[in-house]
C-alpha cells in the first residue's frame, strides 16, 4: 500500500520544471503585450487634419494630409522597427524553459527601450535640430539591439533553452549580425549631423547583417584554411 502511495505522488523534479516552464511563458505573455501596447502607442501619435470646412474639396483634404506624411513616414518605419524586435523575441525565446534573474532584468531593460520607441517617433518627426533628434532614435535601437545581444548570449551560455532546440537555434551567426545592425545605427549619427540622409544607413543595416551572416557562413573560419600552408 506504501509504494503505491509514493507512485502516485507527483515527481518533485516534474513539478519544479513545470513551474519553471510556466514563469517563462508568463513572461514572454507580458513582453508581447508590452511590444503590442508600444505598437498601439504609434498610432495614438499621428496627426489628424485640422481646420477643414465640412464642404471642403478633396484636393483641401489631400493637401491637409499630405501635410503630415514625416509623422505617417515615421510611424510605419518605427512599426517596422518594433515588428522586427519582436520577431527577433519571439525566435529566441520560444525555446526557453526556464529563467533567472539575469535574464529577467535584461528583458526588463529591453522592454524599457521598447515602449521608448513611441517617444522617440514623435521626438525625431519634430522640426529642428535633427542631429539630435536622430541620435535619440538612433542610440535607442542600438541599445535596444544590444540588450537583446545579451540576452541571446546569456540564455545559450545559461542552458535556459530546451535540449531538442534544432542547429538553427543556435547560431552565433545572428550575434554578428546584431552587431552589423548595431554598427551601422552608430555610423549613422555622426552622419545626420552632415545631412538628413543618415536614415540610408538604417536601410542599409538589415541587407548588411544579412551579407555578413552569408560571408561567415561561407567562410565561417579563414584563419583554419591558411594553418597548413604557414606550417608548410
């Protein structure tokens, strides 16, 4: 009767994993809903055209809204900015199982550059000083990658991924891209100082981050290649 108790009592270790599992998942809950209320906080910024008469003529309308296309231009490209961050979330956190405290405080200050972003949008579709403005924005997304750099280099060097996460999970290649991304933000802002057209280099990034992936790929090691002939 006694060993038939102990069986069906739940393992202790089940129990703690299960729980760690459902800490984690929370926590990717709350961090979707904060990016989904940032996203939200976009829209909540752009103009409406004022001082048009109700008999007003389309070309009136049009000239009203035309008028506020910076303050459209900056939401769809900040929406963008904020989709791409939470794809880049979602990929490295859904394999995840458990957590510490490292890498709550770290998603913590991500989230804190997230809901930023908003401010930032309305801050840099301003007039004057465009310097300054572009290097808020700027120096925000380039800590907003970092911080998710962290985060990605604590988590595999932690083990709070599953086991069975596949080769693709895994890639140091994505660091270096992160880092691409984040080096052509920084090339930017000394720029917009010089002229408005600072923002190629944050169109620039992602084609970049992509080439250098590629190029490590291809040749994940040179040095490795040229050992035998220097020993020669």
């Amino acid at each position: 009767m006694t060993d038939q108790i102990e069986e069906s009592q739940p393992d202790t270790g089940d129990i703690a994993a299960e729980v760690e599992f459902i800490s984690a998942e929370r926590m990717i809950f709350f961090s979707d809903a904060v990016v989904a209320i940032a996203m939200t906080l976009l829209a909540f910024s752009l103009p409406l055209p004022h001082h048009i008469a109700s008999d007003a003529s389309d070309e009136t309308v049009w000239d009203a809204v035309w008028a506020g296309r910076i303050d459209y231009l900056t939401f769809l490209i900040s929406f963008a900015v904020i989709a791409n961050h939470w794809r880049l979330h979602h990929r490295l956190f859904r394999f995840v199982y458990r957590l510490d405290a490292r890498i709550i405080t770290l998603n913590m200050l991500w989230l804190l550059m997230i809901v930023i972003i908003p401010f930032a949008t309305k801050l840099i579709s301003g007039a004057g000083g465009f310097g300054i403005r572009f290097t808020v924005y700027a120096a925000i997304q380039i800590l907003t990658v970092l911080t998710f750099l962290l985060m990605s280099r604590h988590i595999r060097a932690s083990d709070l991924q599953r086991a069975e996460v596949p080769p693709g999970g895994r890639r140091d290649d994505d660091d270096v891209g992160l880092l691409t991304v984040a080096a052509m933000f920084a090339i930017s802002i000394p720029v917009a100082f010089l002229t408005q057209w600072a923002f190629v280099f944050w169109i620039a990034s992602a084609p970049a981050a992509r080439a250098v992936r590629r190029y490590r790929e291809r040749d994940p090691d040179p040095d490795s290649e040229g050992a035998p002939d220097d020993q020669n």
